[in-house]
C-alpha cells in the first residue's frame, strides 16, 4: 500500500473550503485525473457516497467513494472501492479567516493491470497529483 501526504495553506474560510471539498461534484473541476462523478447521495447525517471515473498512468479506472467520517469543518474520511482502492483522510485547521487543508491517501496501486515497473512511476504521478489538487482547491478558493 502506498501513501502519500501533503498540506496546504487557503486565504478563506474553513467553512468556505470545507463546503466546497466535501461536494462530490465539484471534484472533477480540481482533480486533473477525475474525468467524472455521478450518483452522488447525501444523508442527513453528512456523510455522502457516490460514483467516479478516474485516469491514472493513461488507464481509466471506476469505483465507489464512501464517507466513513465527517466532523463539519474539521475533519473527513473516505474509502473508495472499485478499480483503485483507497483511503483520503482531509483535516481542515481553520486560522483566524484561512485554513490549512492536510491530505492523507493510502492506496493500492493496481499493480496486475500496470505492472510492478510502472509502480514507482505511479507513485510518484500521484504525488505530484496532490500537490496539484491542492493547488487547484486553493486557487478555487482564493479566486
């Protein structure tokens, strides 16, 4: 299993970051690699599952994400099954009107499918990856 973290500094609110994190549809539009989200459901409760399409190392792969946790402005876990399984743990440390966003993601890389000379490369693809989400959620944000 591999896994990565990484942490970013946003000039907005925890709640404004936080929202717009935890709402499946919006991922596409940050994730370089996620091609699609559908069949998004929401519990009162917070916690939300749905669909994905992703591409990774030129490959498509699909699954199901979960929410196993949600503490509102503070802290999310997910676990996705289907063609890459993983699990995300995104903390939100909220100060004064910005917010720091930690990722963590353990996952397995498909190594049946891309073949173990190609796992140190996807590795480091979803490094970079991240830090590009990140990027991506910040610029969002900060726009």
């Amino acid at each position: 299993m591999a896994k990565l973290s990484r942490s970013i500094h946003i000039k907005a609110p925890v709640e404004k970051v936080y929202n717009f994190v935890t709402e499946p549809a919006n991922l596409p539009e940050v994730w370089p690699s996620m091609v699609e989200v559908s069949a998004i459901h929401r519990e009162p409760s917070g916690l939300h599952k749905f669909h994905w399409k992703y591409k990774m190392a030129g490959i498509f792969f699909e699954g199901n994400t979960d929410t196993i946790e949600a503490v509102p402005n503070q802290h999310v876990v997910t676990q996705t099954t289907g063609g890459i399984s993983s699990k995300f743990e995104w903390t939100y440390h909220p100060e004064n009107s910005e917010t720091t966003l930690d990722v963590v993601v353990e996952y397995m890389v498909p190594i049946p499918v891309l073949g173990k000379l190609a796992e140190a490369l996807v590795v480091k693809l979803n490094e970079r990856e991240a830090e590009t989400l990140l990027a991506n959620i910040k610029d969002r944000m900060e726009a």
